[in-house]
C-alpha cells in the first residue's frame, strides 16, 4: 500500500510541477545590472551611440563597427557592499566584499579593399566574441525588526484554509502529505511544526498559534551568490564612415543560489526560524541587432532592438521550520525540483552623443524594457500553463526605462577624465505582492519590491598606440521594499508591514586592453 502511495504521489507531484512559479521567479533572469569594461562603467553605460568599447556591443552591436583595429581586453571588479535596512523602527546593516572578472574581449577589425582606396561602401567588417557579466547576485543582507502583531503563523493558518489535519498528517506506512500533489508544503511544516491548528474537527479552518494580541520581534537573513553572463559572436559592418550596422548572437546563463534565515522571536517565550535553500540554473538565446548613424564629425545617433532571451530554468528548493513552543524541533521538506521556461521582455535603446574637436564627448541613452511582456513556461514551452502567473505580470508590473548620461574630457593626447550618471525606473507597482498557487511546493514567503536604481560613476584612463589601461569606480544605489510575507487578504491587524532596505554596491573597475 505505501509504495502504491508512494508512486502515485510522486506521478501527481510531476503533474503539479508547473504551479511553483511566479513573478518574481521571472524576475531573477531577467533584470539586469549596468556592468561592463572600465570606461563604460565610468560614463554609466552612456555608449550606445559611441560605440568603440567592448561592453558597448552588448548594448548596441553597431557600436562593433567603430574600431579600426583588432583588440584584446579583460576587465576585473573589486566590489564593497553594504546594505542598510529599516524595518518596524530597528535598523541594521551587512557588509560584503567579493573581487570578480566582469568581461573579456576580443575584437578582430577586418578593413576591406575599399578602406586603402579611398571609394565609398562597406570599409570594414568586423566581428568580435565578448564575454560580459550582466548581472550580480551577490549580496549579504541582515534585516532586524521592532515589535510586531503580525506573525508568518498568521500567513500559514491563512494559506492553510480549506485543508484538513488529514491531508497535513503523516501516518506510517499509510499516508505521505509531501508526496501529495494538492498539498502546499509551506501547510506541512506548520503543522508539523505546532504553528498552527483547526478550529475543530475537520473544520477545514485554522488558527494560528499566536493569540491575537501577541507580540512578534521579526528578523531576515540572506546569502546570494551567482550572476547572469552573456557570451556573444558579433558582426559589425563600417559604411562610408557615416552608417554602422552590426548584429549579434547571444548566449545567456543563469546561476543562483540563495539560504535565507526568516525568524521570529515570540513575546510570550519561544519563536520560529524557517529556512530556505533555493537554486536556480539555466541557459538561453536571444539576437540584437542595431545602428549608428554620423551625419557630422560632432553627431552620432544609435539605436537598437534585442529580442527577448528564451530561457531553459531549473530550480531546486526546499525548507526547515526549527520551532521552539511547547515542543522543541525541527521538521524538513524533501528536495523539489522544477524544469521551465521563462521568456524575457524584449529592449530597444535609443541614443545620441556629441564629440567637440576630439577633445570631449556627451553622451546620452535610453532603454525601454517590456516588463509586462515577460513570460512565464512549463518546461514543454507552453504559456496557457502559467496564466493566473502571466496575468499577475501584466498586473503589477511596470515596463521599466533607463536613463543614461556620460561624459568624457581628454586631458592630453594620452590622459583622461570620465563620468556618468544612470537612473533605473521602478519595475514592480506598488502594490504588486507575491501570489502563489495553493498547492505550492516552494516555502520562500518573501519578496522584494524594486522601487528605484540609481547609478553615481567617475574614472579616468590612458592611452598608448598599442595599449592602454583603465580605471572606474561606480556607485550603485539599490532601492526595494522587503515583504516577509503576502498579508493582502489578511486581517488588517494582522497585516505586515514593509522593511526599507538600501543595498550600496561600490565597485572599483579596472581594464587593460592590447591593440594589434
């Protein structure tokens, strides 16, 4: 009887894989950082229509089409962070420090017949393959909390309504809940853990096992690690000196990984502590293609589409409720593994740039990101699977835009002077909340809000006919809202409040690049 149990339950939780995404799941592969090469990272990514830097071809392929000749670079990044949050009238803050490789590049410029001639068309054919970061995950975040009324056991008895203690009880050799497809885990652990119970027998109605005017002290920890990378083969074709064309094959990658600590101090002596382990790996492809017009010496315009990325995900998750009550113990869920598709939204970047007698530049970008576009897939590629999640995403997301500003001011012949500034437009409205399927098998309650992003950057580098060095330092300014868990349909007096929480990336960048 336990086997046939064991096999059915297994088959059902095949079944029910597609219901364990949601948003924020989405989210994860398809924001992205501004990262780059030294001088791009100095003028806040400003390049669109400058073109002539290894990083710019990830945002516009035409930028490719500038360079005369071939060039090798490496790009390494010292990062200094620190996250400060405010949450119930406690503060607190984390520091992290993490030293990594940000791009590689190789760049082969191939002039045609037409350059050394001196007649007008194609005078270059270029291709490149780049190595670029896109996005760091690394971040070492403490939140500590005031007094609260609201309980993540209000959460669970909420999130546990319409079961039973039957379907929530393991019986030896007979019944398995983690083996059932309709069961949410995050429901077991709290029953399990004595953080809830039925009003009555077979009620299908819970109660959390905090009385209602009891005090909660709240805290959150969590270690991320991972990034998204982009290796790219790249086209770029020079036209005249006046109009640049180029077009790029991508491929993305994705690794994450994230333990989480959310805890809860009782005022009437003990608490709960709930982990999560979450990974998520995967890869996927998508095509840029762009322009850059120069009417004048002094003028360049850019634009640029890029498709959106169809990522191949798996993720694996699972939890521990430590409970301190009445009893003393933990109980934990098994590993669960989940195979599907996200696609990204697509991005066009409009840009313009000024160049005054060689000597200094203004530079000017923005970038249009289909947010409500993205999708969530099950592993066959299928939409219709995801609907209330794909629903949500037109909901409470926004299409977000970046704005950036660059500059730069050549000192002599060798030496000189950057800086920029970028801003990242909220992407979540704010009243988005984390809704997820009731028979979920992921116990990660908390979400983060992106409110804003605001980039600070300066450098300098010098030049020689074969080589040249250079140095950025960027400050990235990370604004979201911490939700430890969704409390929207929730008694108001039982309702979360939101922790304020700054993540400062301070990042040193240096490149040193060969020319041949």
């Amino acid at each position: 009887m336990k086997r046939i149990l064991a096999t059915l339950g297994i088959a059902a939780i095949s079944c029910s894989a597609m219901f364990s995404q949601t948003l924020f799941d989405g989210l994860k592969s398809s924001e992205t950082d501004i990262i780059g090469t030294a001088r791009y990272s100095s003028m806040a990514g400003a390049f669109g229509a400058l073109g002539g830097d290894a990083s710019a071809i990830k945002d516009n392929p035409a930028a490719l089409g500038i360079y005369r000749k071939s060039e090798l670079s490496v790009t390494a990044n010292m990062l200094m962070q620190t996250s400060n949050s405010s949450w119930l009238g406690a503060s607190s803050s984390s520091d992290l420090y993490k030293i990594g490789a940000d791009n590689f590049s190789l760049i082969l410029a191939s002039p045609t017949w037409r350059s050394e001639s001196g007649a007008s068309g194609l005078q270059s054919s270029n291709f490149s393959f780049t190595y670029n970061k896109l996005r760091n995950f690394n971040r070492s975040l403490e939140i500590k909390g005031g007094n609260s009324s609201s309980s993540l056991t209000d959460y669970m008895a909420y999130f546990s309504n319409g079961l039973t203690g039957y379907n929530l009880a393991y019986v030896e050799g007979e019944y398995e809940p983690f083996d059932q497809s309709s069961i949410p885990w995050l429901s077991i652990l709290a029953f399990d853990g004595y953080m809830i119970y039925e009003t009555g027998s077979n009620t299908k109605q819970w109660e959390p096992l905090l009385a209602s005017d009891e005090k909660v002290v709240p805290s959150y920890t969590s270690e991320e690690t991972g990034g998204i990378h982009q290796y790219s083969f790249g086209w770029s074709g020079n036209f005249s000196n006046k109009f640049f064309l180029g077009f790029t094959a991508n491929l993305q990658t994705i690794n994450y990984s994230q333990t989480s600590y959310y805890k809860e101090a009782f005022s009437n002596n003990g608490g709960l502590s709930l982990r999560n382990n979450l990974t998520m790996t995967g890869s996927g492809v998508n095509f840029s293609m762009g322009a850059i017009a120069a009417p004048t010496d002094f003028v360049r315009f850019g634009f640029s589409f890029q498709t959106p990325t169809f990522y191949s995900i798996k993720t694996s998750n699972y939890g521990t409720l430590d409970y301190d009550t009445e009893k003393l113990g933990y109980v934990q869920s098994p590993v669960y593994t989940l195979n599907t598709q996200t696609q990204t939204p697509f991005q066009f970047n409009v840009s313009g740039a000024f160049i005054v007698d060689k000597q200094g530049l203004i530079s000017a970008e923005y970038i249009f990101k289909n947010y409500k576009g993205m999708r969530l897939l099950d592993e066959d590629g299928i939409s219709q699977t995801y609907n209330l999640e794909n629903g949500d995403i037109k909901a409470m997301l926004n299409n977000s835009r970046t704005i950036k500003i660059g500059g730069e001011y050549r000192l002599t012949d060798n030496f000189s002077l950057r800086a920029g500034y970028a801003n990242v437009s909220s992407i979540a409205k704010e009243d988005a909340t984390k809704w997820v399927r009731d028979n979920t098998k992921r116990t990660d309650t908390e979400y983060f809000l992106h409110n804003r992003t605001d980039y600070y950057t300066a450098g300098f580098g010098y030049r020689e006919a074969s080589w040249y060095i250079d140095f950025a330092y960027m400050r990235k300014n990370n604004d979201e809202s911490f939700y430890a868990y969704n409390s929207t349909n929730m008694d108001e007096n039982r309702a979360t409040t939101p922790a304020k929480v700054l993540t400062k990336n301070n990042n040193i960048v240096v490149t040193l690049g060969l020319r041949f």
